[in-house]
C-alpha cells in the first residue's frame, strides 16, 4: 500500500557500525539487515562457551544464521538447541518417536502440503512463543525449496511515525485453531480438543536487544483488539503487505546437511514449495520463549 521508496530514498535505511571482530567463527552476512552464514564451527563437537557467545551475538546481529555441511544426529541436534534454553514441544506436528522435540520437516510428491508455505512466525499462537527455531535439513530437492527471511525490525523502522503512534499499545489475538485443525492428518496426526490462542502485542520489544519489532502475521494473527473488525483487517491487511516488502528479506538456498536458525522474536519466515514432485526432509528443534512484551 506505501512505497518505501521515492526521491527520498527508502524510510528504511541500514546504518552500518564498526563491530568487534569474531574470534571462534566466521560469519558471512547475506544482506546488511538480516541473514549471515556462518563457517568455522562443527556443531557435531562439544562447542566452547566462547564459541556459543559468538553464536548468540551472530543470531543477535543477523536474526537468522546459517551452518553448511554438517553432519550431526538427532540427539546432537536436541543438544544444540538445549544450549540455548528449554526445548518447545510443538502443539500439533507429528515428531520423531520418542522425541516430542524433534519436529519431522517431510514433503515429497504425495504430499497434500509443505511446511511453512505462508509467512509467519512459528507457533505465535502461544501464550509463550517460542524463541528460535533450528531447522536441519538433510534431503534437498535438486533445485528450489528455498527459505525466505524478513526482519521485523526494519518492518517497524519503514512505518510512518504516524502509524508507530498508532499502534503502540495494541494487542491482537494469535489463534491456531483455524492453522492446526486436520493440518496433520496426512501424517496419521490426530486432532487435539483444543490449540492454543494468545493475545501479543502488535509491537513487541526484543527482550535481548531491546529493539522493537512488528510482531502480527498471516499465519496467526486473526485480529487487533479493541477495534472494529473492518478496521482490524485493513490495518492487518497493510502490515502484511508492508512486512513481506523484499527490502527487508534474505533467501536461502539450502544444499544437504544445512542448518537454519532463526529469532522468532523478530523475524519471520517462509519456506518455499516449488519443487514438487521432489522431496525435501529434515527435523525441526524449537527453544521456548517468553511472553512478548
């Protein structure tokens, strides 16, 4: 609906600063504002404090990094992500047996769907949302599948102080009922009575950075409160088409044995199903979060 750019220049500017340099790994930025590939690091090894520190601040930095070419197990996967706090069981998605934490990722030709098709951030429905996500893929179609990325932070920044005014202080209902129910029926995933559904704040405030972030999607967010409905869905309507702007995306293109991890506090993501009749498989590792502020 707005422009981001014109005789202006875009409203959303990146400001370089000098960073201290990394001393455990390498880290390749794929776009000034969000995504880095990061190289140097086996995570099939016990990892360093120091080497998890750096990892933190690339995460931090990039809200999305990315490890190539590693070969790690199931259960060296669920370490990992328990190295950044308490593993989050997802509340509708077949997993690996006897792994609840271990989300299956799986799409081939008979397959009716493909995970994360549509923007959005995982499982936002929460009354706790998760706080990053760690994707491993082992099986690559032979071409596409790939992930896009957008930062939220700078979908907050290219709002007009005018709408920032505006929205400071709303909330809006994130339900997954309407996502969940049957979703997983293909895998032998039976329904649960309910699914869960919570009110966040539309801008929310990273709890690390302290950066503000635009924190509704398509996949969750129904409507703001304390508004009438046809105005909820316009202003939803615009977000939406503001915060999926390319301006503010990375893509990845992912090869065997790649890992994604990404900061749902202030990013979201889609994953692209245009490889069919191919298959794409892998696992997916969630860490709990906290109650969006």
């Amino acid at each position: 609906m707005s422009s981001l750019s014109g005789k202006q220049g875009p409203r959303y500017r990146h400001t370089a600063t000098d960073a201290t340099p990394y001393e455990t790994i390498g880290v390749d930025k794929l776009t000034p504002i969000i995504g880095a590939e990061i190289s140097g690091i086996d995570l099939a090894q016990a990892l360093s404090n120091r080497q998890l520190d750096e990892i933190h601040r690339a995460l931090a930095e990039n809200l999305v990094i990315f490890f190539r070419d590693q070969s790690i197990t199931p259960q060296q996967q669920l370490a990992f992500g328990r190295r950044f706090g308490e593993l989050h069981i997802h509340p509708a998605a077949p997993h690996e047996p006897g792994e609840p934490a271990l989300m299956k990722i799986y799409a081939d030709k008979d397959s009716p769907r493909a995970n994360g098709e549509g923007w959005h951030t995982d499982v936002s429905c929460d009354l706790e949302p998760p706080m990053g996500s760690i994707l491993y893929i082992r099986q690559c179609p032979p071409h596409g599948g790939d992930t896009l990325f957008a930062s939220m932070y700078a979908a907050y920044e290219a709002l007009s102080e005018r709408m920032k005014t505006y929205l400071a202080g709303l909330t809006a209902l994130h339900d997954g009922e309407q996502v969940y129910r049957g979703l997983y029926a293909n895998a032998g995933v039976a329904d649960k009575p309910s699914y869960p559904s919570a009110e966040h704040p539309v801008i929310r405030t990273h709890p690390v950075t302290g950066k503000k972030a635009l924190y509704v999607n398509r996949g969750f967010t129904r409507h703001i409160i304390g508004i009438p409905r046809d105005e909820s869905d316009a202003i939803l309507a615009y977000l939406y088409q503001h915060a999926e702007n390319p301006l503010f995306q990375c893509r990845f293109r992912w090869t065997g044995n790649a890992i994604a991890f990404w900061d749902n506090r202030c990013a979201q993501h889609r994953a692209m199903w245009d490889y069919w009749p191919h298959t794409r498989a892998g696992t997916r590792v969630t860490i709990k979060g906290e109650r969006p502020f």
